[in-house]
C-alpha cells in the first residue's frame, strides 16, 4: 500500500502508528501498521471515524477486530494487485499468439511464394532434369512449411493451455476476493456489489426485495470467556446454517465481525420473516461444545431485523432500518426477529 507522503511526513506518521499501537497493545505486523500509519496521515475519513468510535467505546483491538479492520478497508487493494498481475500475464500469452501467428503468415506468403516459383519452373522446364529439380525444392518446401505448422500448433495449444490457467486463476482470485475467508460466504464486499444489483433489479421489476441483519447475541461474552478460536468456530457455524437456510439468488454475507446479512431478492417481507425465524431457530437449538474437553457452552441465539427496500431509496437508509429492527431487537430481550413495520407500530404508540 503506498500513501505518496514525504520523508519527513512519513516519518512522523510511522511515529505516530507505532505509538498509538503500543498504546493499544497492537502487535506491529505489517497490516496492522497500515491500519494505524493510515490512520496518522488522516487519509481515510470512514478508517478514522470507526477507530475513533473503537477507541471511544473502549474496545479491545484484539486479532479478530484488527483482521476485520484490514479487511474492510485495505483488502481491495490486494486483490487488485492480485487481478493486475494476471490480467498483466494473460496479456503476455496473447501477444505471444499474435507474434506467433503473424511469424505463421509470413511464412504461408513464402511459402506461397515459393510455389509460384517451383511451378513457374517447371512450367518454362524443358527436361526432366530440370523438372525433377523443381519437384524436389517443393518438396523440400513443403516438409518445412509441414514441420513449421506443427511447431506452431504445439505452441497454440501450450499458450491455450497457459491462457486457460490463468484464466481460471482470475476467476479464482476474483472468487476469493469476494469471500470471508473465515466463514467462506460473501464478504462485506460482496454484500454491497449484491446489494446494488437486487435494488437495481427491485426498482425495474417492481419486485419486493428485503434486506436482514443478524448478530450473534452476547458474542464478545463468549468470545472472551471461552476463547477467540472458540469464537471463530461459532462464526462459522452461524455462516453454514445461514447459508443452508438461503436459496437461489439469495445472499448470505459477513458484514462484519459477528455482524451478518442477508439479501432475499424477489422476497415478501412475510417470507423474509420466515426465513430469518428458520435461521434463527436453527441456530439456537445447536448446543456448543468444545470437541476437545468436552465442556459443554451452551447455545447461542441471534437477534435480527429485517426491511423492506423502497424504490428510489439511498441504500444507507434501507441499512439503517434493517440495523434499526436488530438493535431493536437486541434491546427488548435479543433471540428474535424484528420487522420495520412492528417498529412503526411501536413508535405511534
């Protein structure tokens, strides 16, 4: 990642990172200090305002929120270098291909020319011996232009090939860059693009399409008490049954830390509703225990909110109703699903 700041100023952020990350008990890996050097030079507004948030709620910046920082605002950066240096090499095997094709006419004109020559000669030939020697230059030349195609065609297929692995590698670096890599469903990157699309296809068919938000209940609790490893072991388990419990063109993301989403396109906000019990009810009935003692953990629950997209709408506002019904949900007793019309009852009441 490269900020284009000065010596001086470099240094003086560089300072400042490190000592804000021993302040915080951060480990100095190179992720981290991107994080905090960023930070210094102010270069980021939304990095700085969800730090400061972090830093005025108290929170622990332990590896999980640390890894999540990176994620949401330096991960592109990464995968774009990844996509440039294959796109960089598939366009090195293509141009392969063209000098190789343009070698391959060139020698079809000589070859042609070559034939032209030989028939002249034999047609203005007035002895066998001279015809016999026009017969065998064609000959000669065309075992040449015989071995040189075969060249060409073993080196065809060996950039087909090549170009077909790289291919499938962009496909796989594009693939990974919109994954968690913890729970393997979409990532935060993924839900945005996803969440456009189903808006955009939403406002031209007229078709409902809702948007839920989850999160795990008392999960800093138990990721405290039993271990971040632990943890990671209930992210990922809540993943799976999301992604069980959805369907078709249906999107379960990580949107961050112990944060979820989910995007049900062409979907009532009544069969959201049911969706999102189904998944809820799932979850809790699973007893969490540590395979390798045996300690039984309990269950865990979640709570979630759930609205319906209005055409026209910032999607901001679409967030910030579905974050609404969650936190509402978690304020009134958590373990249960909460739709933005049973928060407009509440409020007229």
């Amino acid at each position: 990642m490269e900020f284009g700041d000065g010596r001086e100023q470099a240094d003086s952020y560089a300072e400042q990172a490190l000592e804000l990350m021993r302040k915080y008990g951060i480990p100095p890996t190179p992720n981290n200090f991107t994080i905090w050097y960023a930070y210094a030079g102010e270069k980021f507004p939304d990095l700085r305002k969800a730090l400061d948030a972090l830093i005025a709620n108290d929170e622990h910046f332990d590896a999980m929120q640390n890894a999540g920082l990176y994620d949401k605002f330096f991960s592109d950066a990464d995968d774009g270098l990844a996509v440039h240096e294959t796109g960089r090499r598939i366009e090195g095997q293509m141009a392969r291909v063209l000098e190789m094709l343009g070698n391959a006419s060139e020698g079809v004109d000589n070859f042609e020319a070559s034939l032209k020559t030989g028939l002249g000669s034999i047609a203005s030939s007035d002895g066998l011996t001279g015809i016999r020697a026009a017969v065998q230059r064609l000959v000669a030349e065309t075992q040449q232009m015989q071995s040189s195609n075969k060249k060409l065609q073993e080196k065809l297929e060996n950039s087909s090939s090549e170009i077909a692995s790289l291919r499938q590698n962009l496909e796989d670096v594009q693939r990974e860059a919109m994954t968690d890599a913890l729970t393997g469903i979409a990532n935060r990157k993924m839900f945005d693009a996803s969440l456009r699309r189903a808006a955009a296809e939403s406002a031209e068919t007229g078709e409902p399409m809702c948007l839920a938000l989850t999160d795990i209940d008392f999960f800093k609790k138990f990721n405290d008490t039993y271990g971040h490893q632990t943890g990671d072991q209930v992210l990922k388990l809540v993943a799976r049954i999301m992604k069980e419990n959805v369907k078709g063109r249906d999107v379960a993301a990580r949107y961050g830390g112990e944060e979820f989403g989910v995007i049900l396109p062409r979907t009532s906000i009544e069969d959201a509703h049911t969706v999102c019990e189904q998944i809820r009810n799932t979850v809790s009935t699973k007893r969490i225990r540590n395979r390798q003692t045996g300690e039984e953990m309990g269950n865990i629950t979640l709570s979630l909110g759930i609205a319906l997209y209005r055409k026209g709408e910032p999607l901001s506002e679409l967030i910030h109703r579905a974050d609404e019904g969650l936190y509402f949900a978690k304020r009134n007793g958590r373990n249960q699903t909460v739709l933005e019309d049973q928060l407009d009852t509440i409020e007229a009441n």
